[in-house]
C-alpha cells in the first residue's frame, strides 16, 4: 500500500493516461480521484462513466453526446460526459466489460481527443482530458481470447496501478473496520458501537471477497442494528458465519498463509450455495460426478454444512438450497458414495432434544 501511494503520487504529478487493475470493490475509483484531486487538473471536472452500465448504443450516447433526432427519445441535442471533462479527468470504470465495437471509438478519442456526437456526420470537436481507465478483468487474457483491444490496451495502460485485495493487505482490515465504525456512527447519529475480540477475530481473519465495498457495508448494518453496544460473534452477518463455519472445517493456517492461498474448489462451492443460492444439485453434484470434487472434498462441504445446522439434516438441505422433498435423495446419494457423516457429534448437549432428524439409508 506504501508503494501504491507513492504510485498514486507520481501519476498526480503528470498527464499520463492511467490503467488501474484490480478486483471489484477494492477503492479503483477512489484511488482516480486521489489522482485527479492533488493532480493540476484538482479545479476542474472529474466525470465518471460505468462502461458496464450500458449497452452500446447509450454508452456512446452518454460518453460523446447525441444531436436531435439521432434515435427514438432523442429530442434535443445533448453533449456527452467527454465534453463535460474538458481541461478534467475523465474517469472509464469497468473498461473491461466493453464490446470491440465500443472499444474501437475509444480508440480514436483517447488518441486525439476528437468527438464525434451520435447521428452527426462530422467531428463535432476536441477535447483535452486526461483519462483514468479501470478494470477488474484481466485484460492480457481477454487479449489473447480476441475480446479486448491490444492497441487500446497499450494506449492506456501508460502508468499502471496494481490495487491489492483487501484480504492481503494485513493490519489494513482492522484499521478501516474502526475507521468506518465511527464514520458510520456519526453519519446515523447514533452511539458508537463496540466489537468484542472474538467478533473483531472474525471480522479481520474473513476473506472479504467484496473487499472495501463489502466492509464498510457490513459496518454500517452492524453500526445501525447494534448502537451504543458490544458487538458479539452472533450479531455478525450470516454471511460472514457462513464463511467462518466453513473454515472451521479446513486445516489450520498462519494468517499469511490464509492471506495469500486462493480457495479450494470446495470453498467455490460452498459460496455459490450458501451465499450465491445455488443448488446442491446443480454445483456441487455435476462436479463430484465429473471427478472435478474428490470424496474428501464432498466429506468438508458436508461437514461444514452439519457443523453450520448443529447436525440436522433437514436444515443442511435447507442450507444447500434444495427442496424438502430431495431430504431422501441427499442421503441415499451421501450413502451411496460413503460421504454420509453421523450428525451426534455435531450436536449441542440438550435434555430430552428431539430436534435432530434420525437419518437412514432409504
């Protein structure tokens, strides 16, 4: 992060084009305007456009304009977003999810600024901006897959700024967590709420796959439900709980290793089910058929899941996203192929408990 502010510095101090990179949710945006506010262009317009906002037509409309009665709605003339960054920052988000056809009039504006609005016939003028592009895409790759530009690939990426994610980035979690606590506090006018070590442990050892968007997020609905008091494992998002259960489950690792190991397949899958609200039937089942999942794969995911339902099997297919009615084709399928786990031991000591189902082989 030191170096990245030094970058940040250096590029304030010319008017190089700027390709920032990135996973969604890391600060691109933020780190363009640090850019252009201790830049020389500071006075001037910053313009932001989402290249993956619009379709083509009104994406073009948008950045370079439109005259009247260039398309159905078009009542007046409009000038675009580029010309409103004139002598300022113009500010390309997501550039990776353009088609080529959007690529290739990017290629004649960042070369000599010239505009050319939608239904006109001829250049409509020049404009001197200075272009921030940003992408969480690798591009390289969708280069070598014919889908990105190679020639608007080098005119941009002149001065490149490589975010981190925020699970490698160490003591950072903790510092932002305390930052957007109090933001958070004093933006709702309510009382300071406090994180207990086993909750601020959580917290800070989660793999933020929505990085800095996905923290401050998480504070703020921690910050609203939970003024003015400790903040307990409990009180955190199920999300989160979801993430820890499922690491409970997976060897021990040093917080360098968990910072910078990608996650297992398992890991993917359990995410697109609990999180992403896929089947168990259409993710983790194609998979193990395919011998893309492994035994002892299958064996984690449900161990995770039973660890998650205090053993019931009832709740685990809740969990995995099927219908009641699958409860006894999951565990003919666990049976069949010796991935199907007692539930006693994941089972909390209660008197006269009549909870937890009782399964068997059908």
């Amino acid at each position: 992060m030191q170096r990245l502010r030094e970058d940040v510095d250096a590029a304030a101090r010319s008017d190089a084009k700027v390709l920032i990179v990135g996973e969604t949710g890391v600060g691109k945006e933020i780190v363009a305007r640090m850019i252009h506010e201790t830049g020389r262009r500071r006075t001037r317009n910053f313009v932001t456009i989402n290249c993956a906002g619009l379709p083509d037509s009104l994406l073009e409309s948008e950045l370079f304009g439109h005259v009247r009665g260039s398309f159905t709605g078009a009542y007046r003339d409009k000038p675009g977003l580029a010309a409103m960054a004139h002598n300022g920052t113009l500010f390309l988000d997501e550039l990776g999810e353009t088609s080529l056809r959007m690529q290739a009039l990017l290629l004649r504006f960042v070369e000599n600024g010239e505009i050319q609005r939608v239904g006109s016939d001829r250049i409509d003028g020049r404009v001197d901006v200075r272009i921030i592009a940003a992408t969480n895409r690798n591009l390289a790759k969708r280069i070598g897959e014919g889908e990105f530009r190679e020639d608007l690939y080098y005119r941009l990426n002149v001065i490149r700024l490589a975010i981190p994610p925020l699970r490698e980035r160490g003591d950072d979690v903790t510092m932002l967590l305390r930052h957007y606590l109090s933001e958070s506090a004093t933006t709702h006018q309510v009382d300071l709420p406090r994180l207990t070590p086993t909750a601020e442990k959580i917290l800070t050892s989660h793999r933020w796959p929505g990085n800095v968007r996905e923290l401050k997020n998480v504070v703020e609905r921690l910050v609203i439900r939970h003024s003015g008091r400790d903040i307990v494992p409990d009180d955190l998002p199920a999300e989160i709980l979801d993430a820890v259960t499922f690491a409970h489950d997976t060897s021990p690792q040093t917080p360098t290793q968990a910072a910078t190991e990608t996650k297992s397949r398992a890991e993917v899958l359990w995410d697109s089910m609990v999180v992403g609200g896929e089947s168990f039937w259409t993710v983790v089942y194609p998979a193990f058929i395919d011998r893309e999942l492994t035994k002892t794969d299958l064996r984690q995911i449900v161990k995770a899941g039973l660890q998650r339902t205090q053993g019931n099997y009832r709740k685990l297919v809740e969990l995995f996203r099927m219908a009641p009615g699958d409860y006894k084709r999951f565990l003919a399928f666990l049976y069949q192929h010796d991935c199907h786990l007692p539930f006693h031991g994941f089972r909390e000591p209660r008197a006269n408990d009549q909870s937890a189902p009782q399964p068997r082989a059908e």
